[in-house]
C-alpha cells in the first residue's frame, strides 16, 4: 500500500512546524504532503547569513576549541553565492511523501515502493543532526537493487520518517517523546501503510529508536539493524582486547572532549535553541560540531572543494537549511532532553536492566564512526546478533557518507530474514 498520488503543496513557513491535522478530520488518514517553501523565507535566510557577525578566529591550528573560523566562512561563501535549496525541494518532492497524526504529532514520511513486488518492507530512522536528506541517496539502491548491481531479491519498500520535531514532522506539544515512544510510532506507521511484515534500521538518534523497537517487539517486526552501539554510553564495557580498549577509548575521548552538543541537548536545550532559532550561521556551526572524523570530511569538501563520499557542500547545505526552514534546531535539541537528560525515562531506570532484545538483529561497524563497536560488544548488548561486518570506509553518517556500501550491509543483514 502505497502513498496517496497527486500530493497536495504545502507549505513550510520559516519557523513554523508543519500544521496538525485539521478539526473534523481523521487523525490516521495518510494525507499527501508537498514542500513549497515561500521565497520570502529564502530571501530572509540570505539576508540573515550575509548580516552575520563573525567571531575572531580559533587560537589552536585544529578543532579544539570548536568549528573553525574559515570552515564557516567557506560554508557562507557556498550558502551565498553558489546553493540552491530549489534543486533539493525538487529532489525531495520527487519522491512520495506523506503526513499522519500519530499519538498526537503530524508525522512526515518518504514512501518509495520497490517496483519488485516481493520487497520487504524496512523503516529507517535518521538521527541529529540529520534528516530524511542523509538517507536520500539509499532510495535507489535499496529499492531497486537491480540497478546498482543487487539482485531483485534484495529489494525493499523503504518508509523514511522525519523524527517528531525534526525537519518536516511537527514537534511534540507535550512531554513523553524518548525513543521508545518514537519507536511504537514507527510501529503503528508501518501498521497503518498495510505491512505486517517488516524490519527496521537506524544510526545515532535513529539507533536508538531501532534499539527499542527491537526491545519491544511489535507485532511484524523481524528485526533490526544498526550502525551505532547505543548501549556503548549505557556503561562500562569489556576491555580485554586491544580492539576492545580502543573503542572503551574513543568513548572516553566522546565523553571528556565531544560530548558539548550532547550534554547541552540534554540538560539545556531551550538556551541554545534561541541561537539556532535565530542566526543561521549558529545554526550551521553548531550542527557541524558534532564528531572529529565527520567534521573534517565536511570541512575538506567546503574550504577544498573535496569531498568525502557523498559528503558533498551541496549535501550538506541540503541539511542545514531543512533544519532552518523547519525551525527545527530548538525542537530537535529536545529531543536530547526526552531520552538522554537527566529527567529521561532511561535515566529513572538507572541501574535496571532494559528488556531484552527479542529480534534477529545486524550490525555494520563503519571505520570513522565515533567508537567503532567490537563484535563482543555488539553480542554483549544483542545477544540474537546475527550478522556482523566491519567495513573499510564510511563514518558517523554511513548512509550519507557512502550509500551504496550501507545499502549492501542493509540487504546482507535481512538477507535470512526474507522467507
């Protein structure tokens, strides 16, 4: 069951989230959804990053002490003279997107049907700072493997949300949006598009709510894959290994050194929102921030022009400007709040055991990724784990950064699961 044809335009006022189902209106209904941003409001964004005022620049030669100075300046240059958010509204659109109410929120999502009718249905989830934008470039090979060297087989109807608060999904009104709620939306989603049999994938945020649909269960659910120990932050892990300490290291360098954006998500996500809220430039900076190894890919392709993968200045200025139009940066840091801050449901149940996950479950261990999960780590967590690869490039943004290779790990992980 497909989306509705003939989408309907909508439009996506600055600031403004997505608008909630009318009065009368049947709250399930999977209603067509069209993006038409008003010029008026590219024509405020431009004004807005020309009148930026611009702080002295890093004293230390690396990122230190944050995003440097010329990266954002080259990343202004770009925005100025040479994007064109046209082109990706146009890229957007030409794919099916919808919008339902689910639990009270206006949930987006891209429902691309495989032209092999035997696919098997996957949800994937996005995380921060991303959106359906980082996962555009697996629409093709994983819906038409055939295409990309794959075999029909392997093919997937693919459902891509935009996380409550996030990008085209409107932002909750109310307290309760962790993970696992998204991940019974997610449930109830796939429910209503008519699939009762399909799994799901997801990397940072998207991790998370993958983590917990795995440990739910729903009905239909035959499991899950993953690019991102979630559970790596749960505790200590073993150490035995040289992989084993190099990873239990990388944790340490993310909790002492990278863990700004996290800790202010989690803990003040209303304060920082004020400043993504209102200059785009903080905005961009704030949401390049966030690992080394992604940082400098993306910081290459603006001051040098090369880009890693498809980690390209277009790309990635697809993203930035999502989140700007959406008016999305203040509600999607509070997302951090639901399900990491110290009010956080996971943070209530300290020192008790989550329930087990109870579904085959994948993963992909990519090399740039911010602790590269030991295959003892991963069992340790996922005791059903069966499958496991670790792969010679990609980072963070696997499915951004390198989407033909995170297909074929997608469709390697759910090959047994076909049936």
């Amino acid at each position: 069951m497909s989306a509705p044809t003939d989408p309907t335009t909508v439009s996506v006022p600055g600031a403004v989230p997505p608008p909630r189902t009318a009065a009368g209106a049947d709250p399930t209904a999977i209603r067509p959804f069209r993006i038409a941003v008003p010029e008026a409001d590219l024509l405020d964004l431009r004004r807005r990053v020309a009148a930026t005022r611009w702080p002295s620049a890093e004293l230390v030669a690396d990122r230190s002490q944050g995003v440097q100075l010329a990266t954002v300046q080259a990343l202004v240059r770009h925005w100025l003279t040479d994007y064109d958010w046209r082109a990706c509204e146009a890229r957007i659109n030409a794919l099916p997107q919808a919008t339902t109410e689910i639990d009270g929120v206006e949930v987006h999502f891209l429902h691309v049907r495989s032209r092999h009718e035997d696919a098997l249905p996957l949800v994937m989830t996005h995380g921060w700072p991303g959106s359906v934008v980082e996962l555009l470039e697996t629409v093709g090979p994983l819906t038409d493997p055939t295409a990309y060297g794959g075999r029909a087989e392997d093919a997937f109807h693919l459902v891509l949300p935009s996380l409550p608060g996030y990008g085209f999904s409107a932002e909750p009104r109310e307290l309760g949006w962790d993970v696992a709620r998204v991940g019974r939306a997610w449930a109830e989603l796939m429910r209503r598009l008519g699939y009762t049999r399909y799994v799901a994938q997801g990397g940072d945020v998207g991790a998370g709510v993958t983590d917990a649909m795995g440990r739910q269960a729903p009905e239909g659910l035959l499991g899950i894959h993953l690019n991102l120990l979630v559970t790596a932050l749960a505790g200590p892990q073993p150490t035995d290994t040289e992989q084993e300490r190099e990873a239990a290291a990388a944790v340490e360098t993310f909790r002492t050194s990278g863990f700004a954006y996290f800790l202010e998500q989690a803990t003040r996500p209303q304060t920082i929102g004020y400043a993504l809220l209102d200059s785009p430039v903080a905005l961009a900076a704030w949401m390049l921030d966030h690992d080394t190894d992604s940082y400098y890919k993306i910081a290459r392709a603006f001051t040098d022009g090369q880009p890693t993968g498809n980690l390209t200045r277009d790309h990635v200025l697809d993203n930035v400007t999502t989140y700007w139009l959406t008016g999305t940066g203040a509600s999607s840091a509070r997302s951090y709040w639901e399900s990491y801050g110290p009010d956080a449901p996971a943070a209530a149940a300290a020192g008790q055991a989550p329930p087990p996950v109870a579904v085959p479950t994948g993963f992909t261990t990519f090399p740039g990724e911010i602790w590269r999960a030991p295959r003892s780590w991963v069992e340790r967590s996922y005791p059903t784990l069966t499958y496991f690869n670790e792969v010679d490039r990609g980072g963070h943004f696997a499915a951004w950064e390198e989407p033909e290779l995170f297909a074929t790990e997608v469709r390697a992980a759910f090959r047994p699961l076909r049936g």
